[in-house]
C-alpha cells in the first residue's frame, strides 16, 4: 500500500469513531487527568487544566487527547455527532467542572462553540 492509500486508512479509522468509543476515552481522560492532579503536592484545579503552560506534561497530553477525540467526531459526523458524545458525557461523568472544561477545549472545532 502506497502511503495514499495509507493515509486514507486511517482517516476512514477517525471517520468510524462511534459516540460510545469517544466518550468512554473521554471519560477515560478526565478520570486519570484528576486523579493525576489530586496526587500531585501542588493540586491542579479543573479550571487550570487549559493552561498549557502551568501544568504538567502528563495533563497536556490527556487534553491533547481531548480535542483529537472532538476533531475526530467532527469528521465523522459534524457538530451533531459531537453534541451527541458531549451530552452522553455529561450523563456519565464523575469529575465535577469537566462539562463545561470540555465544552471549551472543543471550542473552534467546525462550528463546535463554548458559548452553546
């Protein structure tokens, strides 16, 4: 397979993720983001987790995480299917703030807004 061919594999890969699949990674993520920050001696509170720059590697690449997983709902089915993954999450979450966290990191992606 040339790389072509390749790399239309794996865009049909983003293009299947289901709503279920995202939003049991996104539940994954901010689930180890917190417990991660609370072990921490300087806690990390959800409202910083945005500042790249005063947080913890480890922390950044979950919220890398976090908008892959929007942008990956976005290709598969606009902003219907991320509105169907983020009210799922909000059924299911048990980090408190994480909602409203998520709504911003996915703030940008297609016509995804904060403010909605």
């Amino acid at each position: 397979m040339n790389a072509v061919g390749w790399l239309r594999e794996k865009l049909k890969i983003k293009r299947s993720l289901s709503v279920s699949d995202a939003v049991e990674s996104l539940l994954k993520v901010y689930a180890q983001i917190q417990t991660y920050s609370q072990t921490q001696v300087h806690r990390v509170p959800i409202s910083l987790w945005r500042e790249y720059e005063s947080i913890d590697i480890i922390i950044r690449a979950g919220l890398g995480s976090v908008r892959s997983i929007g942008q990956q709902l976005h290709e598969a089915g606009g902003r219907e299917r991320m509105s169907e993954a983020y009210s799922e999450f909000v059924r299911r979450t048990m980090v408190v703030g994480a909602p409203h966290h998520l709504k911003e990191m996915w703030d940008g992606i297609g016509e995804w807004t904060a403010r909605d």
